[in-house]
C-alpha cells in the first residue's frame, strides 16, 4: 500500500496514555497526538478540507494563490496541500511566532510576510489585515481565513471527532483542546456530544485572551486584552468557528505554565511537543484534579510538535531570560497585590494634563511611576527618571500636555504570573506592570514590591 500524494497521510493520529504528569488525578488520560500528521500538527486536517471546499464551490481554480493570516501551522498544512495540488502560498504571521515556523514555511517554498503582535486587529499592519488586502490586491487568489472559515470546524467534525469516539470504544467522558480559532475544539465537541450529551469539553484558554470572559459574561471585554507569548491559543477578536455553546468550561493558563508543562511532556512522556500543548495538558489536567471520577476517560488535543519551539521553550537560556524558573517556587502576582491589602490606590493622570501637574501628583504621593488614561484607558505612562531627564532639557515641558512625553502604556500581567515572571518584564522599559482583579479593579506592581516579596 502507498499514498498518492503526502496530504493522503493526513488523520489517525494515535491516543496515547499519560502516566506521569498526571499523577494522582482519577480516571484515564489520553493525548491526542497531531504531530503525527505530515505536518507535524493538527491544521493538516482544516487545510485540506478548506482548499478542497473551495475547489468545489470555484473560488480556487488552476494556478491560484492561497493567502492566509496563520500562527505557522495552518500555513504548514496549506503549504503541503499547494504542493500536491499546484498552488501558490502567500503567509502573513505575528512577530511572536517562532523563526523556525518561519524557517519551515519558506523551506515550503511559501512567501512569508511577518506582521507586529500588538495592533488591533482591524489596524492594516495586523496579519489579519495584510492577509486581507492582498487576497483583494492579487487576481486569481483566495483568503481560506480559518477564523471565520467553518470548512475548519467541519474537518474536525468529520475526522478527529469520529477517530477519537472510535479510538476509546465511545467511553470517552471529557474532550480538553485549547481554543484559537474554534475549529478543533468545536467542530470535535459537536461530533461527540452528537454520540453523548454527557461529553464534558474543556476550552484550554491563555491570560491575555477575551474567551474565558466572553464564555462566562457574554461580554467581549477589550480589558482582558494584553499580549501574551504563547503561540496558537486564545485570541483578541471571536472567531466564527468558536461556538460557545458546544464549550463546557474554560481553564485560564499561564504562559509559564505552560512552558513548563510542555518541558515535563518530552522529559517524562517522551511527547515532544509545541507550546500550546503545555497549555492544554496543564488546563486539563487542573480541571481534572476537580472533576474527574474512577472511570472517567478524558483525552486532550496536543496540536503540535516541539521543532517549532526549539529556540523558545526548549532552549534553557531563553526560559531563564523569560524568568520561566522550573526549580523554585515563587509568589504570584495575586500574592504580592494580597500583601499590599489589595486595597492599594492606584493613581493615574489624565492624557491632557500638563506636565508640571504630573510632577506635582508624583511628589504629593510619593511615587515613581504613575499611568496615563484616556477615557479609562490606559494609554501611556510617566517615570520620574523620565520627567528628569525631559525637563533638563527643556524646562518650558512643564507646560505641555503629559500625552507629548510619555512612554508606552505599562503591560498588563496575568495574576496567576509568578514574581519570576514579573521581574523579567521590568526593566528600563517597562517601569512597572499592572494586574486587573476579579473584580475589575486595577493594581500597580513595581521594582519596590519586587524586592520586597523576595525578602518575605
């Protein structure tokens, strides 16, 4: 037996039991191992099916271009699909992803254009945008858009739904997958529960994403927003593909425990896998601690193989730069903002306020550091080495509005985020990182509380 063609290799991946990382939880856990596709994950499957759609309904024809806005695997999947069919490929990626995802695409033969992470989506710089505007500019090309594209959730519907009910003899219990464009969570949750009502499915979403919120509140809340670094999972915008309704729960997580998590795959299951694969065993396994029973069955998506990381998560002195320490334990945002009674006032000063009224608010408070808000967001900060530094060389500043000498707004961090973490992002930069509670309210988190959660 042979395959005419490598997209033919692509489905039946196989399960395979975790037994270390998941130590002491009740019940069965299964990986869904997708790098077992050509690939090497998972987007093989929505690839082939949303060229073979469009194929079918004309809008792809003979010599056509396939342009697509991808986190590196989708454009991996389409670029061996154009391969075997005759196509061109043009791919738009965010600055975070990984230069071997680069690397591996433009070995593919693929033209690759990369985009900056932190723009709104609808900003022309976004890869959404640049994807979109050259599928308008060139003839004879299509845009397959795997957000909004249900050919994505329906390859899932059709294969790995009916692989994975097979694969446990229907005894699967709970189905875990992180979300980003809705397709494999969704498009396998509808299959399953179309076999059992009672299939529990678990969204595995990241800190910096709207979906966890937006499950729970049906609010889209842009302040849930902020960049995070782990590649694949969450998002800023809501993809068609995401049906919410065909999703459980939502475990928030880490990006360090994720990268942790995705370290201990390869060190003690022998699975060398991507990043978003530590967020989905890690989230899962956290809901699992809870909420699985003797005789459960819970099998978990890992999309993706370790190649593309190997410069990031797999590279020790990137983690240490990143302050991504495996040995230690350390206190958590949440800690840090507990111990200053969480009650802490945090000032800000309004973008039109003058520069001297800032100086005056940062010396009757005695801070260092203080936000900048317009219309309660934040926009920009100020420094007192900043404000320094301006005004010696040119007092008459005083006078102007603060929005003409700020720095970039501080970033928001997760409050799981770990003082590790923190650290690693503050620095001449960044002065400070701000941290939004459960109720909404925002903290302050500086070098001084830094140090003082150290000497605890």
């Amino acid at each position: 037996m042979y395959y005419n063609s490598i997209i033919e290799a692509i489905g039946d991946t196989p399960l395979v039991k975790l037994n270390s990382v998941s130590k002491g939880i009740k019940g069965t856990i299964l990986a869904k191992v997708e790098y077992f596709n050509p690939g090497n994950s998972m987007k093989d499957r929505m690839a082939l099916k949303m060229i073979e759609d469009a194929e079918k309904n004309g809008s792809l024809k003979p010599g056509g271009t396939i342009i697509e806005g991808t986190s590196g695997n989708t454009g991996m999947g389409l670029a061996l699909v154009a391969i075997a069919k005759g196509y061109k490929c043009i791919f738009t990626l965010s600055d975070k992803q990984s230069q071997e995802k680069i690397d591996i695409l433009r070995a593919m033969g693929a033209e690759v254009i990369v985009c900056p992470t932190n723009v709104e989506p609808e900003d022309p710089r976004s890869y959404y945008s640049v994807a979109k505007k050259l599928h308008k500019d060139i003839p004879n090309s299509i845009y397959p858009n795997q957000y909004d594209n249900l050919s994505n959730t329906a390859a899932h519907y059709e294969t790995t739904g009916p692989e994975i009910w097979q694969q446990t003899e229907g005894k699967i219990t709970h189905y875990a997958a992180g979300v980003g464009t809705g397709g494999s969570m969704c498009g396998t949750s509808k299959y399953l529960k179309e076999q059992n009502p009672d299939v529990i499915s678990v969204g595995i979403d990241s800190y910096g994403s709207v979906f966890k919120k937006y499950k729970e509140t049906g609010i889209f809340d842009k302040n849930e927003i902020y960049p995070y670094m782990t590649e694949g999972i969450g998002e800023d915008i809501l993809p068609k593909n995401v049906d919410f309704s065909l999703i459980d729960h939502f475990v928030k997580v880490t990006d360090k425990d994720a990268a942790i998590m995705t370290r201990r795959l390869a060190r003690e299951e022998g699975l060398f896998v991507g990043w978003s694969c530590g967020s989905a065993v890690y989230g899962a396994l956290e809901y699992a601690k809870e909420n699985l029973q003797e005789g459960d069955t819970m099998v978990i998506i890992l999309p993706d193989h370790g190649t593309r990381y190997l410069a990031k998560v797999y590279n020790d002195s990137w983690m240490k730069n990143h302050g991504f320490d495996e040995t230690r334990e350390y206190a958590t945002a949440k800690d840090i903002i507990t111990k200053k009674n969480g009650a802490a006032q945090l000032y800000s000063v309004e973008k039109g306020m003058k520069v001297g009224e800032v100086m005056r608010v940062l010396n009757q408070e005695g801070i260092d550091q203080v936000p900048v808000v317009e219309n309660n967001e934040f926009v920009g900060s100020v420094s007192t080495t900043k404000l320094l530094e301006k005004l010696i060389e040119d007092p008459n500043l005083r006078d102007k509005p603060v929005s003409e000498i700020m720095d970039d707004p501080m970033p928001f961090v997760a409050m799981d985020n770990t003082l590790d973490v923190l650290s690693s992002m503050i620095n001449k930069n960044n002065k400070a990182v701000l941290v939004r509670d459960v109720t909404d309210q925002v903290h302050i988190i500086t070098q001084h509380d830094l140090l003082a959660a150290i000497s605890n």
